[in-house]
C-alpha cells in the first residue's frame, strides 16, 4: 500500500473532522472533468464512485458558493457541480443577458476545491426547441420572491428537478441565503419522492455584514456602501425580538424605518413569516424568518435570518 493509501485507511477508520475528510475524499491526481452534454454526464455518472455530493449554480462564484462545495467535498466520495444561467427563472425584464458570468475563473476555483465533474450545459441542451415540461410547487412559491418573480419558481424547481434527473446525486447543498428556494427543494423532493438529501448551509457574509451574491458585481461603490442596510435591518429584527418584542408589525415596521433612512435602497418586501409555510406572523413564534428584498440603486438584493 502506498503511504497515501495508508493515511487515508488511518483517517477513514479514526476520525471524520471537515478537512481530514476533504483530504479523505480528495480527488488525487484525477483531472476534473468539464462536461457540456447530458449524454456524456450520463456516462460519467455511472463510473462514480457514491455517495455523489451536487451543488448547482449559476457560476461567478465566491465564498457562499465555495462554502457549499467545500462541505460537499469534506462529505462525499464524489462531487459534481453545475454551472448553468437558466433562463427560465428570469422573468422577461429580470438580468438574464447581463447576469455575471466567467466559466474560466469558475473552472479554476473548482479545480482548486478538488471537484470531480463540472456539468456545464449550453442553453439549447437544457431547453431544446419545443420543450414544455414544468415543475410547478404550489402554496409557498406564492409568497415573497414568487409574489415579486411571478414565474422564478418554477424555473427553479424545473431545471433543479432536470439536473437531479440528469446527476442523480445521493446529497444536494443549498445556502440558507435563498431559504425561500431551499424550502421548495426540499417540499418538491418530499413531495415527488426524488429521494435525494437536502442539506441548507448558513450564510456566507462579508465582513460588514453583506451576504455574498454573484448580483454584488452590480454595485457601484456607492451602492456597495449603502448595501449592508439589509443585514443591518436583519439585526435589528434580531435585536428587538431579543428584547421580548412579540409583534411582527411593530418589527416589520422598525426595519422598514431604517432601511427608509438609507437613500439608495427602495424595499420590495420586509418579512416574518413561518419558515415552512411561509405565512406571515401576527405575534412572532419561533422559530421565524425574518426576510427582506431591497433595492440598493438597480440591484435588487435579499437576505434572511431565522430568530428563534
Ligand atoms: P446561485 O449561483 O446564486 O444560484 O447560487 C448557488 C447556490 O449557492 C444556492 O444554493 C445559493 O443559495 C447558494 N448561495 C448563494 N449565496 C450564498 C451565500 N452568501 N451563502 C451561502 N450560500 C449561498
């Protein structure tokens, strides 16, 4: 047995902390494979080795996205991601043309993270001419970002639903940042008994407080400072219910007052509602999430916490 083979034998047996388990599941000297179409997805898929870690994306990434991919690497034998700007969860007006995009720098990261396989399609073969088939979840897709993207879920739940369809991964990771799609995920996979684990990570954040988001390349510095008001709002809710205040309105309405005093931002919605229906609350219960869309110039930015 090769030295490496016996440390990993050593590691596999004694212990499971997130990086001996990275170094456990680590690539070795395979190259990561770059794929573009299902067909040879399909083939690949087959000669990996399970349980098989997904974390699906639009690209450009930065630490939000890494995180997920670090965790699913320190977990699974095998990893795929996606990299895919889908048309179909941006409605006619929305930024699909101008979303950021940079598959060489994403390449780059990903081979850094010791992924196995990126599946990268074109447009054409995730949606051939004619196609017609939709996902639809209803009830909670109805509600805050469905309410603002009419059409946005059910993009999302097709062209996740396709590429479990076409990776079949064994675990899936979402980010908490957009607990409003990690909560029709996991409803759809519950529901249509796609038989795949759902695992939310928390929010990555910058150092003021402003979660990371590939749509933070739209602001411009003035914008980028006035930005944090969403976590800074977040928190006060934070505060406030720490306090003992029990009515959501009264909340509602402080974190609307401040993110008011920030010239730059024009809210779309402030939010607490039940986590898993996503009513929302008259007397707040816990645990609750506390979410919010804002404006900051012509960005449109959300952020969430959940109190309780
Ligand atoms: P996207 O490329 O924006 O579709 O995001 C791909 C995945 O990364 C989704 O599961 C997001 O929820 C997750 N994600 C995006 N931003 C963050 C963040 N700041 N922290 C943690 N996860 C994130």
């Amino acid at each position: 047995m090769t030295e490496t083979a016996e440390m990993k034998n050593t590691l596999r047996e004694s212990s499971s902390s997130t990086a001996e388990r990275a170094f456990l599941f680590g690539r070795g000297d395979r190259t990561m494979k770059v794929i573009e179409t299902i067909a040879e997805m399909r083939q690949v898929r087959k000669q990996l080795e399970g349980p098989v870690g997904f974390v699906a994306t639009m690209g450009y990434f930065h630490e939000g996205h890494l995180s997920l991919v670090r965790k699913a690497r320190a977990d699974n034998p095998s990893v795929v991601v996606s990299i895919f700007v889908n048309p179909a969860q941006f409605g006619p007006h929305e930024d699909f043309n101008t979303y950021p995009r940079d598959l060489p720098r994403d390449l780059a990261l990903l081979e850094k993270e010791r992924v196995d396989v990126v599946f990268a399609p074109p447009v054409e073969e995730m949606y051939p001419p004619g196609f017609n088939s939709w996902v639809d979840i209803e009830g909670v897709t109805e509600r805050l970002e469905g309410a603002s993207r009419p059409g946005h879920f059910r993009g999302v739940a097709t062209v996740v639903n396709k590429l479990f369809n076409i990776i079949q991964p064994d675990i899936s990771y979402f980010g908490q940042k957009d607990a409003q799609q990690a909560l029709v995920i996991r409803k759809m996979v519950r529901e249509l008994n796609m038989g795949i684990e759902i695992v939310t990570l928390p929010t990555v954040r910058e150092p003021d407080g402003l979660a990371t988001s590939s749509r933070n390349a739209y602001l411009k510095p003035e914008d980028r400072k006035a930005a944090p008001i969403l976590h800074r709002a977040l928190s006060l809710a934070q505060e406030l219910w720490g306090k003992g205040e029990k009515d959501a309105e009264k909340i509602r309405q402080q974190m609307r007052e401040l993110i008011l005093k920030e010239p730059l931002a024009k809210i779309d919605y402030v939010s607490i509602a039940d986590p898993e229906t996503l009513e929302e609350m008259e007397e707040v219960k816990t645990p609750a999430l506390v979410s919010l869309a804002v404006k900051i110039g012509k960005t449109r930015l959300i952020d969430n916490v959940v109190v309780g």
